[in-house]
C-alpha cells in the first residue's frame, strides 16, 4: 500500500480513507486503464489514510448510505458501494463513476467538484453520512449483553 501520507497536506484537502478502502482502490487502479486509473491514483497520493477502527463516522467509506446533491438538482440517497454490487436500481452509486469516486474520503458537509471523462464537472455536496460500515463495527462491539453468557449461573 501507498506511504501514509502527510496528515497536514490531506486534512487540507479534508480527504480520509480508510486504509482498507485505500487498498481496495489500488488493486482497482492497477486493473483499469488511461483516465480512470489518474483519478483513482489522484485520490490515493492526496489522502491521509487511517485504520478503519479509527476513522470518524462522517467520513464517506465504502459501504456508506449517503446523501448528496450535485448541483443544485435533488437531494440524493445511495449506498458508495463497489463496482460488482452496484445495481441501476437507483439505491447504490458504483464508486467508479466520477460522483463515486469523489464522494470517498470525503466528510459530511463538504463541497467538492466531479472531473468528468468530458472535461466537464459536476458540483457536489456532501449533505450527510447515515450510516458507515466502520461506525457501525465500533458501536456493536461496545454493546455488552446483559449478562455474561452461558455459563454466568
């Protein structure tokens, strides 16, 4: 995996991944071609990238339902999910597309600009994270159940 890289220039940015998202990246970097893969390495020499345990839950990851709006159109629902589970039922954004791709790492609140294959480039804002996979892990293993199992009598 790429060198962790400084906190200071990526905080500027305000761009985080995960380091588990960051290697998924990089595997999908090294099996796309021309544009995609500038984009995909663009995103990785520009981000900070920080153990799953430990980064905030406004934090866009893979997996994430967010809520977004690109310009000044509808506010949209989706799951950021991968290439092979995106589905054209309108309930997931492939994280390969333009709006995918700069939507990861990004912090609630933040608006940010889409490159696209074009030139052109959509305006994004980032309204919301309802739910990120690595919030979810850190808030399940701090339930404790009630008692101490079964062999507790």
């Amino acid at each position: 995996m790429s060198q962790i890289h400084d906190a200071a220039r990526a905080a500027a940015k305000g761009l985080v991944l995960s380091a588990h998202d960051a290697a998924r990246l990089e595997t999908m970097a090294l099996e796309a071609g021309g544009d995609l893969r500038q984009q995909i390495s663009a995103k990785l020499d520009n981000a900070l990238f920080i153990n799953g345990n430990d980064i905030a839950d406004d934090i866009a990851t893979i997996g994430s339902v967010l809520r977004y709006q690109i310009g000044d159109g509808a506010i949209q629902r989706r799951t950021l999910s991968l290439p092979d589970v995106s589905h054209p039922n309108g309930q997931f954004i492939n994280l390969l597309t333009p709006v995918g791709l700069a939507l990861l790492g990004c912090r609630a609140g933040d608006k940010l600009t889409a490159p696209l294959v074009d030139g052109g480039a959509l305006e994004l804002h980032l309204l919301d994270v309802e739910f990120q996979p690595e919030a979810e892990v850190r808030r399940r293993s701090s339930l404790r159940p009630d008692d101490d199992g079964p062999g507790a009598a």
